[in-house]
C-alpha cells in the first residue's frame, strides 16, 4: 500500500483506490484501513477501500483448477456482517456477492483521479481469481502504470502454473498483450527472516503497458 502511494505522488496523484477480493472475517480490510491512515499522515495521499466477498465463504470448487483438494465449500466465511460493516465505519466500502457478479461494479467506481494502485486477491479459487482480475480490465487511465498485487495461494501446497491462482495469472498474461502480470522485481532481495520472504513469494505487479506513462512521447534517432 506504501508502494501504491509512492506510484500515485510519482505520476501526480493525490488519491488512490486499493481493494482486497475475499474479505472472510474482515480482519485484513481492517488493516488495510489502518496502514492507510498511517501512509496518509507521512504522504498525504488519500485512499478508497474496497472489500469483496461473497459473504459466506467459499463457493463451490468448479474444477480440478480450484485446487479441491486442498479447499472447499463454505470455508472462510464472513460471520457477522453487520459487526463487520459497523467495525469498518465508513472508512471502507464492503461489496457482498459472488465476484463475477461483483467486480464490474469495481470498474464501474474507479477513476483517473484515484486509480487503483493495490489489489490483494485472497479468494484462493482459480475461478474466483480468474473473475478478479476482470478489475484490470477498464481504460488504462482508471489504473497506476504499475499495480502492487498479493496473491495468498501461489504458494498452496500443490500449487503450480495450470491449477489456482498461478493458473488464472498465467491466462490473463496470454490473453492481454498490454495487462501483464509479473512477480515484484523491487522483492528481489530475499530477506532471512522465513515469514517475511514467504511474503515476498505472494507479491506480483500488474504492468499496465498501455498507460500514458508508458508511451513514448517522441520519436528516438536510431
């Protein structure tokens, strides 16, 4: 979320949008909501939250590519809604509803004048992920030219390129020729401490290469 803020002032922002697919108990939108308050004072630079969630957990696993094996019907379920909601106070916005239904309405809310610049997918499904990512998909100046993402099940045991979460990375990056998804090359250094570098292993960037920013703007001698 500091990254986002850093990316935001860099290309003349002042306000950012950040949002967290699979909110379960609430607890990570909640500390979302406070490293944007802390973040806010250092820099300045405002935040719209959201959170998605289906409100009950889990659906269905769909395919093999859900890793079934590994996670089912109704886990992580929210609980008391209106306590969450209450406990958010209007500092974040909570959207109930299976995410293929949902994200548009993401898409829909954002702007230029406060892009989104974090998106932390905690859905674990390859098809709930697979439906998040749409979140990528409106004109290139709803977004940051680079997105900070966290992704909870690249590293599930069992995890690999044709099942979860790496699965629905990996489509997206064949089927987009300027949204790509790549691991975060600012994490390359691996710190010693084992919670923090499995940490590093979560974190990816989104490169939005049709942005702006990221066009030439003149043309180069040879």
């Amino acid at each position: 979320m500091l990254l986002a803020a850093d990316i935001a002032q860099q290309f003349g922002k002042s306000e950012i949008t950040v949002c967290e697919f699979g909110v379960a108990n609430g607890k990570g939108l909640l500390s979302m909501i406070a490293i944007a308050e802390q973040i806010q004072r250092e820099t300045n630079v405002k935040y719209r939250i959201f959170g998605f969630d289906t409100g009950e957990g889990h659906p269905e696993p769909q395919s093999y590519k859900d890793h079934p094996e590994a996670l089912r019907l109704g886990q992580y379920p929210m609980g008391d809604r209106k306590d969450l909601e209450e406990r958010l106070a209007g500092r974040a916005e909570l959207v109930i509803g299976d995410i293929k239904d949902t994200v548009d309405d993401l898409l829909n809310r954002l702007s230029p004048s406060a892009p989104l610049g974090f998106a932390s997918f905690d859905v674990d499904f390859y098809s709930s992920t697979k439906h998040a990512l749409r979140c990528i998909s409106g004109s290139a100046d709803l977004y940051s030219p680079f997105i900070s993402m966290f992704f909870d099940r690249v590293n599930l045991l069992g995890a690999n390129n044709w099942c979860g979460q790496l699965a629905a990375i990996n489509e997206l990056n064949a089927e987009n020729e300027r949204r790509k998804i790549d691991i975060d090359r600012t994490l390359l250094t691996v710190p010693k401490h084992r919670q923090i570098r499995r940490w590093y292993a979560n974190m990816y960037m989104c490169h939005i290469l049709d942005h702006e920013a990221r066009q030439c703007k003149t043309d180069r001698p040879v």
